[in-house]
C-alpha cells in the first residue's frame, strides 16, 4: 500500500536567530519585521545580545556618537542578566519592552526607563542593578563576539542566522507587514545564500519609521 502524506501536516519550521543591541534603532526594525516573518513563513526567531559598545571600543568616534555608545552598556548587561536567570526565552518579550520604550516611545535610556521596561515584561525590576556593573560582560561579551565570528568584523547590529547561513541586516524602514515581510524573507535567504554572496547596498536616504 502506498502511504499518503498527511495534509494536516505544514512546512517544517524554520529557527531565525537575531543578535541585537536595544539602542539601535535599525535593528528594532529588523526585529519587528522578523515578527511580521513569523506570521506568514514557518520560521520562530530566537534572540541573543550583542553590543555596540563592544563593537566600537578602541575605534576614533565623533563625541556625541561615543556618548551614546556609553549610555548604551546598561541595557544590555540587562539583557544578560534576565537570560542567565530566566533563560533566553524571556529575551524577546524585554527586548520588545525596551525598545517600544527607546525607539517608539522616545523615552530616555536611563535606569528609571529599564525599571518600567522590566516590569512591562513581567520581570523582576531588581535586574537594574546590572546595568551600572561590569558582573555580566564576560556573557555579553560572549555573546557578541558569537555573532562577530558569523560574519565578520566589519558590520554592526543586527545580526541574523538562518540555518548554516548568516549576514548583517537587512536595513530597512519602514517595517514591511504581511506578506511583504515574507516576501523580505524570501529574498534575503536567497541571496545570502548564494555561495561567494557578499554585499547588496545602497545610501539610506530615510531615518527609521518606528509605525
């Protein structure tokens, strides 16, 4: 007897792995739009730290840029701290506290904004404490260099594995919906993975469109 396949059965799913700094605000788009992905494609994003302080130590940076790269190590050793905790699963739900917060709500990336962030999240607003401590760079540090060694040197955040392929990016504003985040999808994978596939790029000629 020939045995049929099973049409309740749907494509198998598909694991997006995103490393992310919440001050940034492009990867904010690329997570929002990975989301959207889930909707349409079989694919569930999971979430990692990485860290654009980390990335631009030692380099010749204007001061307001510095600055902010200063401002921006609280958030992430916040991040680390909820995951060595809780796990990595509780990493989407604060990355998407944080950032409608940072990058939608335009509030400041203080101490008092990471508290409510954490308490929009359902975690324990004790996990502050480590924003002004170095007790988590080690992970973080980890963390971001698993993604440098993805992909290189040369680019920032974020960072997107899919299967045995990886690539910075995309960048884009504002946040494709639907079926043209699929389409997205579709297209990135496609050309990231092209064997010798290495740069697509053009001037951005818009700022980030956080609707």
């Amino acid at each position: 007897m020939t045995q049929t396949a099973d049409p309740s059965s749907g494509p198998e799913t598909v694991y997006a792995d995103m490393w992310f700094d919440p001050a940034c605000p492009w990867a904010w788009i690329t997570s929002r739009w990975l989301l959207e992905v889930e909707r349409v494609r079989p694919v569930r994003v999971r979430w990692h730290v990485m860290s654009l302080s980390v990335l631009n130590e030692g380099r010749d940076l204007p001061e307001d840029y510095r600055t902010s790269l200063d401002g921006a190590w609280a958030a992430v050793r916040v991040c680390v701290a909820a995951e060595q905790r809780f796990g990595p699963e509780v990493l989407g739900g604060l990355y998407t506290a944080l950032g409608t917060r940072f990058h939608n709500g335009a509030e400041p990336r203080t101490a008092d904004t990471i508290r409510a962030a954490l308490a929009d999240a359902g975690l324990p607003e004790d996990l502050v404490e480590a924003a002004e401590g170095t007790g988590y760079d080690e992970a973080l540090r980890a963390s971001h260099a698993e993604a440098m060694k993805l992909v290189g040197e040369d680019v920032g955040t974020p960072v997107v594995r899919v299967e045995d392929v990886a690539f910075f990016g995309p960048v884009v504003t504002p946040v494709p919906r639907g079926e043209e985040a699929g389409k997205l999808w579709d297209g990135v994978r496609l050309v990231a993975g092209t064997d010798g596939f290495f740069e697509l790029k053009r001037t951005r000629t818009r700022n980030p469109v956080f609707d």
